[in-house]
C-alpha cells in the first residue's frame, strides 16, 4: 500500500492554505485617508509651494526643517523639529512637475504623536472651477502595533483618526500659507 497520493494530498492542501496562514499572521491590513480641500489660487501657485518639499515650514506645529536631496525622488530627505521637540524624518519617493503631484513616506516618528507605521503620502494640486484648485492628500499606512490585538492607542480606529486629523491640519495650513500669501 502506498501513501503518495496521499502526501500529494496533504501537500497541495497545504499549498492552498498557506496564503491564508501568511495572511493571518501579518495581524493587520493596510489603511488608507483621503482629504481634499479647494484653495483660492490658480493650481501653479499652489503646487509652487507643495513642490518646495524643503520647505514646509507651514506644516503645523513645525518649528525646523533640514533637508537634503532637493526634490530627487529617493534622494530627498528631510528632518522635521516639531514645536514640541518630537523628530520627524521622511524620504521624497515621487516628484511629478507635470501632473502636480509628490509623494513622500515618513521614515520615523514617534508612535504617541501619530499611531501608524509605512505612512506614505501623496499630495496632488489640481484645477477647480473659478481657477482654484483642489489639493488632495491621500496616505496609506498601517496602524502603529503590527500584530493582533493592538492595544486600543495603537489601534486601526486611533490610527485612522489621527492620520485624517493630520491631512485636515497640513491642508488647512497649506490652504491659509497660499491665501495669505
């Protein structure tokens, strides 16, 4: 008697269940904010000041930049003081001139000031009607505790809330950086 098949069997089960058991362990699932804002200013204006990714000054709560790289996707880096003295560092990862769009992911921060982890951004100025332009800012992250059953100030609720918080403030600050200005 022989127990091929059977092996072949309990193997090719295996196989199917493996993607599940992958899956399952990782313990979370990607989340992803988008906000969007319209601004008084004709979307070269705008995205004049989006492109200067060294200079976001207008950030809240920034107090320092230092940056290197320029606007060189993967090249571009930048270390953000905040007023409250936590560091924040992120790479430049896209730089569209054309489509008036950059992304950018933050490399570290401190967890009790944004509960999420692999937080990438992407910030497009866009024409709206009346020449004014609409900026969208769009993250994908995961919640800051990456195994299951997070404690609840590193959940997926905490971190959703404190990423659409964080995209509302940077576009309200863009919004009056651009309209003052």
């Amino acid at each position: 008697m022989s127990f091929a098949p059977a092996r072949n069997v309990l193997f090719a089960t295996a196989l199917l269940l493996l993607p599940a058991a992958a899956l399952a362990a990782h313990g979370t699932t990607p989340l992803k904010v988008v906000e969007t804002m319209d601004i008084d200013a004709q979307p070269a204006k705008v995205w004049a000041i989006v492109a200067d990714f060294q200079n976001w000054t207008w950030l809240p709560g920034v107090s320092k930049i230092e940056g290197s790289g320029g606007a060189t996707p993967d090249q571009a880096k930048r270390r953000l003081s905040l007023n409250n003295g936590v560091v924040v560092e992120e790479s430049l990862t896209k730089f569209d001139a054309e489509r008036m769009s950059l992304g950018y992911h933050v490399d570290s921060v401190d967890l009790k000031r944004l509960p999420a982890t692999n937080y990438s951004v992407i910030v497009t100025v866009k024409a709206a009607e009346g020449g004014k332009s609409n900026v969208e800012w769009k993250g994908r992250f995961y919640r800051g505790y990456p195994n299951a059953n997070p404690p609840p100030e590193l959940s997926d609720e905490v971190a959703e809330k404190a990423v659409t918080e964080l995209h509302k403030a940077s576009l309200a600050a863009l919004k009056a950086r651009v309209e003052t200005q």
